[in-house]
C-alpha cells in the first residue's frame, strides 16, 4: 500500500485538523489518504491481536 500524504499518527491527525480551512479538491484527497492510513493502521492493530491469541493459547 503506497502511502502518499500521511505516513504516522501525528500527520493524521495535523491532516485532519486542517481539513476545514481547505479546498474541497485538497479536502478529498486528504480524506482519502486518511482513509489508507487508517485502513493500514487497523489491519496492523487486527494483525498484533491474532499473534496475542496464538502466543496465550
């Protein structure tokens, strides 16, 4: 996954945060590349979760 615009939390958040003073173009792209992160981020947390599983069984 090709990371474009945000690449670790503190990015993502200071992303976020300037969403509103934006234009609607940059807005989407932003909102996009939150989106990858977020997805990314999530698997990695779902990923670390089923290795505790395996580890305590």
């Amino acid at each position: 996954m090709n990371l474009d615009l945000i690449h670790n939390d503190g990015e993502a958040s200071q992303a976020f945060l300037s969403l509103k003073d934006k234009f609607r173009e940059e807005q989407e792209k932003i909102r996009q590349s939150l989106l990858e992160y977020c997805k990314l981020d999530t698997y990695t947390m779902v990923k670390i979760f089923d290795k505790f599983k395996e580890v305590t069984n």
